[in-house]
C-alpha cells in the first residue's frame, strides 16, 4: 500500500502543466498590475486638478493620462476576452495569440506614456486649498 502512494505522487509531479490555468494566471496578474496603475493614473490626474490650469503642462499631462486609462482600459478588456477562452481548444490558439501580443504592445505602450506623465513632474499640492 506504501508503494502506492509514492506512484500516485510520481503521477501527480509529471502530469504536463496545465496551459489553461497558467495563462488564467498571468492574465490575473496582469490585470491586477493594470488596477494598480489606473489607480495611480486617477491620483496624478486629481494632483493635476489640484493644481489647475496655472500649471505650466495642465494640457499637456491631462492628455496623457487621458490616453494612459483609455490603453489601461483597453488592454483591462483585451485580459477579460482572453481569460474567457479556452487556450488548450486549438481554434482558439491563434486568436489568442495575437490577442496577448496586443494586449502587450498596449501595456508597453502605457508604461512609456506613464514616464513622460512622471516626466512632466505631476506635484500634488495637498487635500486641501491652501487658506488666503
């Protein structure tokens, strides 16, 4: 009976990992990274509020964070189709694919948006008006 238990784990250990559940994962992952970075876009552009039209980028970096939520969003929608498909049926394969490579290209595109919006230098001024 001892033996048993031994093959049964031997079985277990050698089983081929299951693609499905790891691009589930990662999807996940993702798309909690992705959260994180919406939430600090939505912080800056409030800094930038703060502010107001007297900061020298106003414009600028509200139109940067602007495109930074719309990739975010984009690429959080792009996450959820590819959670939903099965990776392992193999017509879904090439769609998927292609699908993760935009999904990428659209996260690379977001971080290189987030360093000019760093770039510009969002300062936040505080929770509240400063009193006269």
């Amino acid at each position: 009976m001892p033996t048993r238990g031994r093959v049964d784990l031997q079985e277990e250990q050698q089983s081929p990992i299951n693609i499905n559940h790891y691009a589930t994962k990662k999807s996940v992952a993702e798309s909690m990274l992705d959260v994180a970075l919406l939430m600090a876009n939505a912080s800056q552009m409030k800094a930038v509020l703060e502010q107001g039209p007297e900061f020298k980028y106003y414009i600028t970096v509200l139109v940067l964070i602007g495109v930074s939520l719309l990739l975010q969003v984009l690429a959080g929608a792009l996450f959820v189709v590819m959670a939903r498909k099965d990776l392992n049926n193999v017509a879904n394969q090439r769609r998927l694919d292609v699908l993760n490579n935009v999904a990428t290209g659209l996260v690379f595109v977001t971080v290189i948006v987030n360093i000019f919006i760093t770039a510009f230098g969002v300062q936040k001024t505080g929770l509240y008006p400063k009193p006269n």
